[in-house]
C-alpha cells in the first residue's frame, strides 16, 4: 500500500486526525522544552539558593523532591484529562499554570514559598507532558508524523543537553541582577509566547462524538498510588529508610490492590475508568511499561552518579560538568536520528544493541576511572560518554514509540500519562538503588572514584538485564507478519513496521545529587 493510500486510510478511520498547521508542532514543542530545561536548569540554581536563604539540606532536597513528585503522581490522571476535555485545553492549562508558578519560584523570598512553587510546576509539568506526544499522534500520519517525532527527538534531548549550560550561563551572566531567579523567570516569556498561540495553531485533539467522563475515584486512587511508590523511593535515602517510608510502601501495595477491582467495577458499570482496558488489550502495553521502568532507572541514576563524579571527585563547575556531559548528549542525538531505521531493521534486537552499547560504555568508563580515578584528560571520559549516549538513543525512540503506537486514540492521553509515569518511577527506583550504593562505598572507603566505578558496575549490569527483557516486546509489525503493505491500526505501514522517531527523554526527572549524606549538589 503506498504511503498516500496509508495516510487516506488512517484519517477515515480517526476523524480527530487534522491538518496542523506549520506552528502547531512549535508550539506544543515549546512546552516540552520549557520543563525539560526547568529540571536542569534548577540545579544549577541550588548553591545560590543555599547562600541566599540559608536553607537547609532537606529544604534544598524538597527543591527537587517536591517537582519530581508532583510530576509523577499528577501525570496518570492529566493523560486521562486530555481524553476527556480535549488536549489541547490541557495543554493550555498546564501552560498557565507553569508560568504563574515560574513567576512565583522567582518572586520567592524563602525556601518554603519556593517549594510549593515548586510543587506548582511540577503539577503543571504533568499537565503538559502526555498532551504533546498525543496531539503528534493525532494530528499527523505517515511521514509527516515521523519528521513530527524527530523534532521532538531533538527539542528533548536539545533542552536536556543545554539545559544545565543554560542555567550556568544565567547565573554567571546576572542579568538584570537577578542571579537564581532568572532560572524561573526565563520561563515566563515563553511560556507566555506559546500561549497566546496554542488556541490558533494547535487541534483540539480529542475524538468525536461523547468525551469520556474522569473517574474521579479512580483519579485519587491512582495519584495516591503513584505518591505512595514514588514518594519512599525518594526521600528514604535521605532519611535513612525510618519506619514511616516502610508504611508509605506497604500503603501504595494496599492502594494498587484497591485500585484493580474498583477500576473493573467502574468499566462493568458502562464508566470510564481511569485507566481503561483497552490500554492492555496486547502485550506490548504492559510489557513495554516493564521495559521502561527497568530502563529508566538505569537512566537518572547514571546520572546522578556522573554528576556527583565530575563535582565532587573532579571539581568542575556546574557548567563544566554541563559540558562533559554534552558528549553524552551528542551520542544521545545522533543515534536518536537513525533508531526507527534500526528498529525497522533489526526489531527488537535493535533494542538489545542499544542496552548492549551502554553496557559497553560503562564499562570502559569503569576501566578509565581505575586508571585515572578522578584526575587524567577529560577527553578519556568524553569518549565512554558518547557510547552510552548512542546506546541511549537507540533504546529510548522506539521503546517509548512500541508501547505508545498500538493505542487506540479515544485512550492516547491515557496511555501516554502511564507511559510518562512509569519513567518517573523507573527515575526513582534508580536514583534510590543506586544512590545507595554509591554512598555506601563512599563512606566506606572515602573514595569518590572507588564510589563511581562500583555505580558503573550496577549500572552495566541492569543494562544487560534490559537486553534480556526487551526480548519480550512484540517486533515491529512487518517484522512480525513479514507482510507488506498493510495498515497497523495506529496507521504505520507493516511493510516497514517503522514508528516515529520519538524520543522520550532518559535525562528528565533525576533528582538533585544533593543529599544530606552526600556532598555538593549537581544536574541530575
């Protein structure tokens, strides 16, 4: 079937698919950009904070904590928002509130005021996230939805790269006399801009006919949930796992159990449930949701070691470490670029190669840190760097686009909330592990290099767990009919079984590498 036949084909059978307009991928592509640099950006905001409040290091980890977790329990129930309301109303929503909370994170005269501004962005955050891979999937098709998701590629993985370079660059240039807070204020304008734009360029992007009714039971259940989970994951290392964390875990048990059976009432009843079934109507949904909480969390830990690495063992500055870490990020790009080729090609095992390739590179970066430790030429560093970002790259695209493909569009932003929720939880549960790790061996042996190189190997090992697990994940599908030419129901082609080239970002959400038992803070 040819392409144009494909694309006529979809949109009679989704009639919320339009036409977009040139600025509507922009628009929507400003938004994401705006939260992905806010992550890295605040890092490099901390020690001033510090110096000007006074605050203390559990007020400097809420900084953190408190978007990280807002962010992950609000994205469930906002996916399901943008189903019900219509996405671009959400999105829009979500605008307005990160530029009011922007403008109050710069306005704020102490550490709790900017924590609950804070919270603010983070909710507003997950308001925003699973609108805009939606509104791509419902407003494009064929190639045209494919060059869509590699501008989103590069905005994401762009913003995360720049981000902590930005937020370094801010502070040394002061403008206005602002120091810190132009990290927020930068925001504003934006944010401002692409509002005013959204209600002329972007699609409404919901189905027609009846919008879904929220499940309002559900919602709370499962935001409670995800605050229950993510919450412990979070804040036990800071506080060295006191009984309250454990009560908090055996709650998010109790509330899953509860969510389950009140969620098949709901759909019994002819509701809609918070979470609808036909999310797991296959085993590409539930089984890529594994994959990407296993993946991730080899993503923001990896991370936070690396910054804890390059400032404290090395001694940059949080924009020389922003630099070192743009080798990473230029692996990361390129290989994004070409992954639903590789994908095509190799199916799942593309997969594999790109676990496989950060393996590889952290081990060599293992091998370096024990002949270096934490002196040698950067370019030795840079090098590992790169190969891990090119793995990166060729897992996130079409791991992210696997699971989000095979949905049907009445349950898109639904989907994508999940999606968006269990990369937060994959970011906690690593950050958790392996941070724990690391300070073990730090203050067992007062040794940042001996720390690091005891991290990789953990690292590199979940890494090749992900090479065994992705085996499960359904192939693309002309791979698996080795048919030609017929229409999937998310309108690729099965001839080439290729997805957009999305690239949900591995370097969002990590939290700061400050900590009360740690040294100084960095990007995470």
């Amino acid at each position: 079937m040819s392409a144009t036949t494909t694309s006529q084909t979809e949109r009679t059978a989704r009639p919320d698919a339009l036409s977009p307009g040139r600025a509507m991928l922009p628009v929507v592509l400003c938004g994401t950009a705006m939260v992905v640099l806010d992550i890295f950006i605040v890092n490099a905001a901390i020690p001033e904070i510090e110096r000007d409040f006074h605050t203390s290091a559990s007020g400097l980890e809420w900084l953190v904590t408190s978007y990280n977790l807002a962010f992950a329990a609000g994205m469930a129930t906002s996916g399901r928002l943008g189903d019900c309301y219509g996405r671009r109303r959400v999105f829009a929503w979500g605008l307005v509130l990160f530029v009011v909370m922007s403008l109050l994170c710069g306005l704020a005269n102490d550490t709790p005021t900017l924590v609950a501004a804070r919270t603010g962005q983070g909710l507003a955050a997950a308001a925003l996230v699973p609108q805009v891979t939606a509104i791509i999937n419902l407003s494009y098709s064929g190639a045209a939805r494919a060059r869509a998701y590699t501008a989103y590629a590069l905005t994401l993985g762009g913003a995360a790269v720049s981000g902590q370079v930005v937020g370094g660059a801010l502070i040394a240039a002061d403008p206005a006399g602002l120091g810190w807070r132009s990290c927020f204020l930068v925001n504003v304008p934006i944010g401002a801009a692409a509002l005013l734009l959204t209600w002329q360029h972007v699609p409404p992007g919901r189905m027609g006919g009846t919008a879904p009714r929220l499940d309002l039971v559900g919602a709370v259940l499962v935001t409670a949930a995800l605050v229950a989970v993510v919450l412990p994951l979070v804040e036990g290392p800071n506080q060295g796992w006191p009984g309250w964390i454990w009560g908090c875990a055996a709650a998010a048990v109790v509330l899953i159990a509860v969510l389950v059976p009140v969620q098949r009432r709901t759909a019994a009843r002819g509701d809609d449930p918070i979470l609808p079934a036909a999310l797991f109507a296959g085993r590409g949904f539930s089984v890529g949701l594994v994959n990407i909480v296993l993946f991730f969390a080899g993503v923001a830990s990896w991370f936070f070691v690396l910054a804890l690495y390059l400032q404290d063992g090395r001694h940059l500055s949080p924009l020389g470490a922003g630099l070192v870490f743009s080798a990473l990020g230029g692996g990361f790009l390129l290989s994004s670029l070409r992954a639903a080729r590789v994908w095509e090609r190799l199916g799942r095992q593309g997969l594999a190669l790109g676990a496989g390739l950060r393996a590889l590179g952290l081990v060599a970066l293992w091998v370096v840190v024990g002949v270096q430790g934490t002196g040698g030429q950067i370019v030795w560093i840079a090098l590992p760097l790169a190969v891990d970002g090119l793995g990166q790259g060729l897992v996130n695209s079409p791991l992210i686009a696997s699971v989000l493909l095979g949905l049907r569009p009445e349950v898109a932003g639904a989907g994508s909330g999940l999606v968006a929720s269990a990369q937060q939880v994959g970011n906690s549960l690593g950050v958790a592990g392996v941070g724990a790790v690391y300070f073990a061996v730090w203050h067992d042996t007062d040794s940042v290099a001996a720390a690091f190189r005891v991290s990789l190997l953990v690292l590199a090992a979940l890494s090749v767990v992900v090479v065994g697990l992705v085996q499960l994940l359904p192939n693309p599908p002309g791979r698996e009919s080795g048919g030609r030419g017929t229409t999937t129901r998310s309108g690729t082609s099965s001839g080439t079984g290729k997805p957009p080239r999305v690239a949900s970002s591995s370097f969002s959400s990590s939290p700061s590498p400050r900590r009360n038992s740690g040294p100084a803070g960095a990007p995470g």
